[in-house]
C-alpha cells in the first residue's frame, strides 16, 4: 500500500467535509494552514503502525510548493532525497537542543532507551618480547626467530622471550551517561585497557579476568558491535572523500535508529493521541528507514565534530594530498560514531587538534552520553583544563595499574590522602600523569616536615582500594549485576550490522568507486599493454615469417609464449594496489564491517572487465599481423583463452598479496611464483626434458595449460595443415611434437576449463586468506634492560637506586619523566666539550610574499603578489628562549623558514644578520640547526648511530673519532637518550620510539652538529603532558648551554608556555602584535594586554596563552575595533626592541664575519663512506627486504640447479631447449621486474630523511655523495 497516497486520499475525504468557504477568505490563512496540517495528521493516524513508521508530515517540503505534505521518506526520488537530507540536517544543527527534544518525545510516551554498564574484575593482560639487543631486527636475529619459533613449538628450546605485565590486576565499573577520561602515562596500558573492555584485544596477548556488559560475559553477545572502538591510528582509504570514508561504515555497521524503537513510539503516541514534534519526527524517520537512513547519520556526524566543510575533500596518503591531519583524526572518530553501539571507547582522538575543537567534539560527545543514556571511555593527551571539566569519572593508570578509579571530584582529595597536591596554576590532568613520575613527585610533595620518599606505582594502587572510592567500587563488584535489567536491545548478538546483500553492494559501489579514482594506473597498463602488443606484431611480422619449415614454427610457438607471458606480467600490479588497501581491510574486518567474502568477491569480478580490455588489446593488435592462422574461431578461441589467463594471473597475484600482506615480501613472492610457471609452463623446458622430481610442478602450472591450449589452437589450423619434405604428418603437429607439445585438439578446452578452475581456486584462497590471516607484523617486541627493572619495580614496589639512567628510561617501554616547573631547577650546562660561537640574530622589516595564484586571479583580484609577512621586526639572542605563536594562517612557520634560509620560492625583502654580520646562507647553515614538526629520521638504525651519522658529517674535520663520541654521549645525556642508545627509531606510529622519543631525537641530531641557533617547529605537538615536559626539559637545558632557540608552539599549557623567556606573537596576515618577556606567571604579558582599553581581563587560573589568542583574534578585533598590531607599533615596548635590534645590528669591534674554507664540513672520501656505513647499517637491519632476497636468491638456484640438471654439459642442445642462454631469460624477466619494485620503496624512506634533513641543512653531505652510496651498496648487495 502506497502510504502517503492513503493519507492524500483520506485527506481529500475529510476536507470536502467540512465548510465550503473555509479555504476561500484570506484573512484565515493561517488556521486554513493549522486545519490542514491537522488533517493530514488525522489521516497519519489511521494508517498501519509500519506504514505510519516510514510516513512523515512536512510543512512546505523541499522542492514543492503544495503546502504542508505527507512524504513515504522510504520511496523519494534522488532529487527529493537530496532535498529531505538538508532539510533533516537543519533539524540536527543544534546537537544539543536535538537531543533534548528527542528525548523528550521518548520520555513522554514512556520508551526506555537500551544503557550498558560495564565491568572489569581482576584483569590482566601479559605479553612476551626479547630483553635488550636481542630484540633488534637484524638478519640473523630473523632467522634465529623463525628457527627458535620452530624449536619452542616443538618444546626443544625454552623460549627466551620474558614476559610483560601490560595490565595488573586492574577492576572498576563505567556507568551510563557518565563520561569517562582515562589518563596515564605512556606504556601505562591505556589502549590495551580499551582494547579489552571493547572486545579488540589482539589474540597475541594472553589476558586473564572477567568483563561484563550488564552481567553478561563476552561470548554471550558480539561485543565488536555492542561497542565502538575509536583507534588512534588513522588507517583510512585516501582516493575516497571523508563522506563516503563516514557513509561506508554507516552503511557496513547498519546505522541509522532502531526502526522497532521507532515503531514502539509511533504506537504508544498513537494510543496516548500525542502528536510528535514534526522536525523530530521526519529525522528519526529518515534515519530509520530508506535508503537515506546511512547519509543522515552521516550527515549528523560530520557536523558534530566539524567535518562538513571538508566533507567532500579526499582523505589523502602519503602520496595523495588531501585532508590536514587533524581533520583525519577526526574522521576515523566519525568512522565510528556511526555506529549503533551504545559504549564508545576512543583512543587519543585529541591528537593533532587545537583545544577549542577538542572541546566542542568532547562536549557534543558528552551531550549524546548525558542525555540518551550512553557510555563513554575517552583517552586524551593533553586535555585543556575546560575539556577536563566536562568529564564525571576518571581512570588513572600507570604502569598497568589503576591509581584512581572513579569521581572527578574525589580525585585531588586521593592524592593529598597520600601526600601529594596540585599546585594551583597546574592543570589538573597534567597532574594526574606526572605525580607518579620518579622525577616529578617530589614537587608536589606537601609534608614538609617529613622525609620525601618515592611512593611507587603499587603503593598508590593499595592507597586507593582502601581510600573510600576503591571500597565503593569493590562494594559494587561484590553484587552481580542484574541481567533481567538489561535492555534486549543493547546488546547485540547477530555478527553484522546488515544483511549479506547490502554488505555486499556497498563493497561493490566502493570498488567500483575506487577504479574510477584510480584510472590512471588501469590506463596506463593498457597503454603499456598496447606499447608492448605493438613492438610484439613488428618483431614477428608476417612479411618475414613463414609457415613451411619447423623452425618457423618454433618461432609462432615464441610469440604466442610472450603473448601469454605479458598478460601474466601485467597481472602483477595486482600486488601493489591489493597489497595498498590491506591495512584499511584488517581494520574494517576485525571491526566486523563486513565478511571477507563481500570484500574479495567484488575485488574479482568488478576487475573482469580489464581482463576483457587487456586479452582484446593484445589479441586484436597481434593476431593478424604477426599472421597466427586466419580462421576468425581461432581468433576469438586465442581470445577467451588470453581472457581466461588474465582473470588467472590477477586471482594468482590477489591471492599472494593476501597471503604475504607486505609489499616488498609480495613482490618477491610474485616474482617467485611468475619464474615457476615460466619455468614449469612447456616452453623453456620441454615435457620430456623435465625432471622426474620436477613433474608434478609441469602438471600443476598454470602456464602449461595456456601454453598447450593456445599452441593446438594455432598450429591444428589450416595454415599448418600441410606436410613437408620427409614427414607424413602434418606441419603443425611435427611443430607441437618437437616442442613436446600435447597434440590432441581437446587440450584446447581442458586448458581452458582448468585455466577457470585455477580462477576459482586462487581467488578462494585469497578470500580464506582474507578471512584467517592477521596483518603483517615484522616487528618484533622488545624493551631494554633498564626499562625491565623499573617496571618490575613499580609492579613489586621495590624502591630503586635513583640513577639517572633509570630515572630517564623512556615509559613507553616504562619512562620516567619530568615536570616542566621542574625545567628551570635543572642544573645549567654552560660548558661542554666542543666550544662553540653564541650568536644572535635581528631581522628587520621582513616582507615575504609569492605569485598569486591563478584561482585566486580568477576571482577578480588584481594583485601579482600575495603578501605572507608584513614588515616583521624582531631579535633573538643567546641563552634566551622565545616562543613564536599565532593562529592558524599567521605565518609562524613562514618567518622561521624565511629566517632560516628554507624558502627556496618567493620573494624575501628586508634585513637579516647574525651577531652584527649581514646573513649569508651558506655560513650561516653551519651554524644552525632546525627541528622539523615531522621528526623524519632513517628507520633502521639505532639512536646512536642516528646521531653519530649527523656528527660525523656536520662537525668540522679537526674533531678526532673519540672527542665525537664523548660529544655524542654529552649530547644524549643531556636531552635524557641515553637509555635508548641502542633502540631502533623505527617508523613513527608503527615501530621503535615513541612520538615524544623521536622529538627529544630530532633535537638531538641537530645539537651534535654544534650549532649557535636552533630553530624548532612545533616540538610539543602530538604530545602527553608527560612527553611535552620531557621535550621542553631538554630545550631548557640546550637553552642554557647559551645556545639561542626558537620555538613556534600551538596552544600549550600553562606550564609549557610559562617555561619560556620571551613571546613573540603574530595576528593572521603576517604582523607582529607583541614581542617582549613573559615574566613570572606572564604578568608582563598579562600587563601589557589587560592595560588596552576593551580588553577584557584574564579569568583566575585561566591559561594565559589561551586567553591571549581568545582576545587578539580577528574576531575580537571586529567586535572591539582593535588593531593590535597597530597599538604595538604605537607602544613603549616597540620602541625598545627597536633600539634592541639596533644595538644587535652592529657587530662588536675586533669580531669577524663567519667563514668557512670548504662548503661541506668533510671531505669527499668522509662523505661517501659515513653514507655507505649508514646504508649499510639500515639495509641489515631490515630482513622484510634483505633477508628475504636472500632467501629468494637461494631458493631460486636450488631451483635451476635441479631443473636444469646437467644440461649445460650435453655436446648438442635439444630442440626442445633451444638456446643454451634460454633458462636464463625468466630470471632476467623477473629480476627487472621485482628488483626496481623493491628498492624504489626503500629509496623513498631513505630519500625522505636525505631531502627533509641532509640536503636542506647544506652542511652534511652533497646529494652527489648520498646517490653513490645508494648505488654502490646495492651494487655490492645484487653482487653478493
């Protein structure tokens, strides 16, 4: 039944009714309005309660002009779609006052909305990894594994790998509509924590304990769903836009409202006679039911955390611009806000965004929680003490172990029950993650007249089970919880959140999305396919081949062997673009948005046509014209068998990628399989010349089926059909026979049918891989020794001899850390082994600015330049530390790249010099570092040699070997490495160290080189409290070696902010608005602000540097009419940095300009073989690559060896082998294939470091130099 046509009618019926004049006076508009309005409900309620469910009464519906209408939301076109969705997002805009109103239609009717309370009872969860040096990746270390894995498994050996408590004994509940933070230091075990309370918990590590969602255990009910669990890695597709990233998942998860809930409420209003808000009523609809319903939760979503601007815009990769970093955090929360689950579990979803939208996204989060009854559990870095606020409970943990449970308001009251209290200008989260520190406890230690000892992580871990929060909540654990109160639609039991066809067509409109977004590489290997088909016709043209000799024949037999050859070769970029999309399937498989199968099967048969695209290129271009036999069947048989062994390869080469999971291991294995067929395919070795130990693999190949099909094909026609001088059997078959060639016409349609059994078979295989296999994981876990000991230590209580080797241990395998209001007690190191020249800097009247770009002309502005920078001033000098802060789109990172020399587009006006002496670059770069935001550093060497590669290159030749090495460990003790010596860096988020690590690492690999000024961008960002006071520790102790340093930093916290000397502040558009000191608690800062009239003051323990960019944004400065950069240029303190920059301008008399005698620091021998050390270092720790083309090179010998047996010392070659060099040829095919693959993937690392660090310093080493280090090594490595 149409329902909204039900409703016209009835409405129709009612109307004529009643007065005949009604609707004909003007003057009752408005309640001929309101009476029609009515009707059309009158006549909603007499329709079926489903019905009713998808029909809903709007007022002036998009698009129409008929007044108020009844709208089926289930059955509208795209355009009235279009309209409803934004019309329906008008409604949600107000996250807030929907949710409220929402509720209360529930509430009226009495329906009660599905909570989940969750329980955690004596959870522990353990993992294994090696203890020191033993854990690094080299190559022996990774056949050592693989064998020692081996002899464990058969209970030989004992497995040397210790174990590591992540969680300890750890018990607490999380209640509905309470928001929870949960804090901790790095390596505290907060993911592991949500991992296992969301049901994701990786099956490597062995946990122990008990979690329930409303009394029910795990195996009762599919927690994947029940829960949403937000990731802190960003693993997302970057061809698709971030609507379609959000609307996949909403679609794979079944989002949308409950349609029973919507069911149950349309028939208690229709029993209670109530009428629902209209505006609510159309929302809930819509998201309940059509096809729509996954577009308005998006919708929603993407507004909530504000993605709407760029909801159209690609995520982006490495290798494809798009989306800022932030904004993709935001998207993989989205990802899973869409979800129906009802308990959100959200890892670091705070990283790489700014206070202001950390806190709309956690308020919007906390509304949901508060009003419709959810349950959250939300880690953060460094939340703002307003971000803070909006949370009820907290979880504190430390070392596996939970120190606070419970809350918010109780917690500052547990700690000074134990001797500790937060100072008032701290943050009290910032708090919470140092006061179990070795190093930062003492601070706030607050009996004065006892003896301070460190409480350990254990002690405070008793304290709180005896404080009355922990008895509380051991009271609670003590009573199950009572199932019968458990909603029966919160938890949920079926596996998917759709049924098999909707999973499987939105996997089929993603991939079919996806070719369209990568139709550049399907063109360009059709057009490569083309290129190669037509090189093939000219070499085998037909005016120079014949069909009269055997010879001749053998030549066809090769042509239609390359032919087969190319189609399998161009199946190989299966491999990389499959091999691609791995990570974002794991994630998505493991997450339950879909079974393999809906995954694999569109991946095949979406890709069908290609085949089809390639056998036609190849065939249709070649058939004729090399001259195969003419008959038109034989034609379009070569075609369907070419077709069949395209759809065979790229199955083969899906299925190899599924199992492999790696790039450089797939391609290795690609190649492997592609030299079998070739070898085993009937061509380069005949049948009767194949070994008997080497049958089986005859038989079994693929190729061999294609080969054969495709030879009876040709040489059975009439071409062939003729005899020739002493033989009686046709050409063609003496021409099969002497290739040992089955001869026999039916091998056509056997090749054939097992070429299509080899289809199904491989591409079942890679669905089963699919379906069991884990992601890729080289890595190897391991933890120093002195990280062993302390968390030993802090799980017994042990109180630890205080070294600094153990107090500097990092906590992401266990570090310790420090307050920044314990920065400026640090003992000063003025004098180190290797003098250097303190300098300053002035730069006067700075103008920078760039072409304007096209677009931008096109919207009719008529300038040529766009002006960055605008007249900027300023000096920094040495032993002084100056922040540089602004909005977004001040231009910090300009002037500091401009100051630095790093701009290498664009137009630089105005005056630099370095202590009196105009700037020249390539002096100046000598004695300079810069910090980078991105920390890129070589992944596969150790801290160490990280830094001894740096120091080598950039310090000057006269250093001798062992005065560096005592500068290196100076350098790593002071920025707190030296318990890390020997660590990996690794890749940043996948392995080694920890963000924070690489920080304190990218500082370090610039002090080694000596400089006088360092210039760093953003090196807190990313960062813990934590981890942040650990970076700006070590930029104090560099700053008070009388080095002179620049920092630009984003929104920090007090601490951080107030650890700096001097400010200088930028206002949008490039102008400075205040450049001067800080002061103590920045009341000069404060002073100079508050003394401008409209000005509003700072609130009591209000962040200074967040109330600073509040009142100087452009906003402020409409509403106020304040130009402050005008008023600084008007001020007392202008006129001081002016004289200051003056009196910095003129170089001190008897002083000399800088100079140095040669461009790079050491010479050209120095140079190339500090860079081959460096390769040779990275390339033996890296077995994915090394290793495994070792392994490759000995299988493939051992091959040949047994294959080619004793064929090179026949005095004739057979027929049947027909060149001595032939064997030779598939290796030659396979290795320009794979090698170029493989170390094109590792240049690009290499190549990121060297361009991002090396070449642009100009000091350590020539470009020249890196690329014949790449060379050399390689040459050595192919040789060996």
């Amino acid at each position: 039944m149409d329902a909204a046509g039900e409703i016209h009618r009835g409405f129709g019926g009612l109307r004529r009714g009643g007065s005949s004049n009604a609707f004909s006076r003007s003057s009752h508009r408005a309640d001929e309005h309101d009476d029609e309005e009515a009707l059309r409900w009158a006549a909603l309620e007499r329709l079926p309660t489903r019905d009713r469910a998808r029909t809903a009464v709007l007022d002036h519906f998009p698009g129409r002009d008929d007044g108020v209408r009844a709208v089926d939301v289930g059955r509208l076109g795209a355009g009235e779609r279009a309209a409803l969705l934004r019309r329906v997002a008008s409604v949600a805009d107000d996250h807030g006052r929907f949710l409220a109103r929402f509720k209360e239609r529930v509430d009226r009717v009495g329906v009660e909305l599905p909570t989940i309370e969750v329980r955690y009872e004596s959870l522990c969860v353990e993992a294994e990894a090696y203890v020191g040096s033993r854990g690094l990746p080299t190559i022996l270390h990774t056949y050592a594994n693989v064998l020692e894995g081996m002899a464990n498994s058969l209970h030989i050996t004992p497995n040397r790998k210790q174990k590591i408590s992540v969680l300890h004994n750890v018990s607490g509940t999380i209640k509905p509509h309470r928001m929870t933070l949960l804090l901790g230091p790095p390596g505290a075990g907060k993911t592991t924590l949500l991992l296992a309370l969301a049901g994701t918990l990786p099956s490597s590590l062995e946990m122990s304990g008990k979690i329930t969602y409303n009394g029910h255990t795990m195996d009762e009910f599919v927690p994947r769903r029940s829960a949403a669990y937000v990731s802190q890695n960003d693993l997302h597709i970057g061809e698709l836009t971030v609507r379609e990233t959000v609307n996949f998942s909403a679609k794979c998860q079944g989002s949308g409202h409950r349609f029973d809930l919507l069911m149950e409420l349309s028939r208690r209003e229709k029993e209670a006679n109530i009428k629902p808000d209209p505006e609510i009523d159309v929302y809930l609809k819509a998201a309940a039911t059509g096809e729509q319903k996954a577009e308005v939760v998006t919708n929603h979503i993407l507004k909530i955390l504000g993605l709407d601007m760029c909801a159209d815009t690609i995520v982006g990769n490495n290798m494809l611009r798009g989306i800022s970093g932030g904004q993709k955090k935001r998207v993989t929360t989205a990802e899973m806000l869409v979800t129906p689950g009802r308990a959100l579990f959200m890892d670091e979803i705070s990283t790489g965004l700014d206070s202001s939208t950390t806190f709309q996204i956690v308020n919007s989060i906390r509304q949901t929680i508060h009003i419709l009854g959810g349950t959250a559990v939300i880690s953060l870095l460094q939340p703002a003490p307003e971000t803070y606020e909006l949370f009820d409970d907290i979880i504190l943990l430390s070392d596996g172990q939970v120190v606070y449970n419970g809350p918010r308001e109780h917690v500052l009251e547990f700690f000074e029950s134990v001797g500790f209290k937060c100072p008032e200008r701290k943050g009290v989260a910032d708090f919470l993650q140092e006061v179990t520190s070795r190093k930062d406890q003492r601070q706030y230690w607050i009996h004065s007249d006892e003896t301070y000892r460190y409480v350990a992580v254990k002690n405070f871990a008793e304290a709180f089970q005896s404080f009355h929060v922990g008895q509380a909540i051991r009271s609670e654990l003590s009573v199950p919880f009572d199932k019968s109160r458990s909603h029966p639609a919160a938890l949920k039991t079926s596996k998917y959140g759709a049924n098999m066809k909707e999973l499987l067509k939105a996997n089929i409109n993603r991939e079919m999305l996806l070719m369209r977004r990568n139709s550049f590489v399907y063109i360009f290997k059709a057009t490569q396919l083309t290129l190669m088909a037509i090189i093939t016709m000219t070499v085998f043209l037909r005016t120079n081949m014949h069909h009269d000799s055997i010879t001749n024949g053998g030549i066809y037999m090769g042509a239609l062997f390359f032919g087969i050859v190319m189609i399998m070769f161009n199946g190989l970029a299966e491999v990389g673009l499959t091999v691609a999309k791995l990570p974002v399937f794991f994630k998505q498989r493991d997450l339950l948005f879909f079974p393999a199968w809906t995954y694999s099967l569109p991946s095949w048969i979406i890709k069908t046509p290609l085949s089809l695209l390639n056998a036609s290129i190849w065939v249709f271009i070649t058939y004729y014209v090399i001259g195969f036999d003419p008959n038109v069947e034989r034609l379009f048989r070569q075609f369907l068998l070419l077709l069949v062994m395209s759809e065979t390869a790229s199955g083969l080469f899906r299925f190899i990628a599924g199992l492999a999971r790696n790039q450089i291991v797939a391609n290795t294995i690609g190649s492997f399989f592609l030299l079998i067929c070739m070898l085993t395919g009937g061509f380069v070795l005949s049948r009767e010349n194949v070994k008997k130990w080497w049958i089986w693999g005859y038989w079994i190949s693929p190729l061999m089926y294609a080969q054969n099909a495709i030879s009876v094909n040709e040489f059975l026609g009439d071409s062939w059909n003729k005899t020739i001088t002493g033989f009686k059997e046709p050409l063609g078959r003496l021409v099969l026979e002497s290739r040992g060639m089955l001869t026999e016409a039916k091998w056509y349609w056997i090749g054939v049918g097992a070429l299509l059994g080899y289809v199904l078979l491989f591409n079942a295989l890679y669905t089963i891989c699919l379906t069991f296999l884990k992601p890729f994981d080289s890595s190897q876990q391991t933890i120093s020794e002195e990280t062993m000991k302390i968390k030993q230590a802090n799980l017994t209580g042990e109180i630890l001899e205080e070294t600094s080797t153990l107090d500097t241990a990092d906590e992401s395998n266990g570090e310790s850390t420090s307050n920044n209001a314990t920065v400026n007690s640090c003992p000063s190191k003025k004098g180190m082994i290797l003098p250097f020249t303190p300098l300053s800097l002035t730069f006067e009247d700075i103008r920078y600015s760039v072409d304007m770009p096209e677009e931008v002309k096109a919207q009719g502005v008529k300038e040529d330049r766009l002006e960055l920078l605008k007249g900027i001033s300023g000096s920094f000098r040495p032993g002084v530390l100056t922040a540089l802060m602004g909005v977004s789109g001040a231009g910090k990172t300009t002037l500091m790249d401009v100051l630095a020399g790093r701009k290498t587009s664009g137009y630089v006006e105005g005056s630099i010099t370095i202590s009196g002496y105009p700037k020249k670059q390539e002096t100046f770069a000598r004695v300079s570092g810069y910090c980078e935001q991105n920390d890129i550093h070589s992944p596969n060497v150790t801290v160490y040699e990280s830094l001894a590669f740096s120091a080598w290159l950039r310090l000057p030749a006269d250093v001798d070997s062992s005065t560096r090495k005592m500068f290196i460990d100076e350098v790593m003790e002071l920025v707190e490495l030296s318990p890390l010596k020997d660590s990996l860096v690794g890749l940043p988020g996948v392995t080694g160290l920890s963000t924070e690590q690489r920080k304190r690492l990218t500082i370090a690999v610039e002090l080694v080189a000596n400089p006088s000024i360092i210039f760093m961008d953003e090196p807190t960002s990313g960062l813990d409290a934590r981890a942040a006071a650990i970076v700006m520790r070590t930029i104090r102790n560099t700053v008070d070696t009388g080095r002179t340093v620049v920092c630009t930093i984003h929104q920090p916290s007090i601490d951080i902010f107030e650890s700096f000397d001097e400010l200088f502040l930028m206002k949008r558009g490039g102008e400075e608005i205040y450049v001067g000191p800080l002061g103590r608690h920045s009341c000069e800062l404060i002073k100079y602000f508050e003394a401008i009239e409209g000005v509003s003051k700072i609130k009591d323990s209000y962040n200074p540097s967040t109330w600073m960019l509040e009142v100087t944004s452009a906003v402020q400065e409409q509403i106020t009419g304040i130009n402050f950069s005008q008023v600084y240029k008007n001020s007392e303190l202008y006129g001081m940095n002016k004289n200051l920059i003056k009196e910095l301008s003129t170089h001190p008399e008897g002083s000399n300009d800088l100079s140095f005698p040669t461009q790079y620091s050491q010479t050209f021998l120095t140079q190339c073989f500090a860079c081959l050390w460096k390769q040779s270092q990275s390339y033996w720790r890296n077995p994915p690559y090394t290793a495994v083309k070792y392994f490759y090179t000995v299988v493939m010998a051992l091959l040949f060896g047994t294959m080619f047996w004793g064929i090179g010392r026949k005095s004739r070659v057979n027929r049947t082998c027909s060149m001595p060099w032939v064997p030779c040829t598939p290796q030659f095919c396979t290795w320009g294939y794979r090698i170029p693959r493989q170390f094109s993937q590792l240049w690009l690392l290499s190549a990121l470091s060297f361009i991002g660090k090396e070449r642009l310093t100009c000091t350590r080493l020539c470009h020249m130099h890196w690329g014949r280090s790449q060379l050399s090594f390689h040459t050595s490595l192919f040789s060996l």
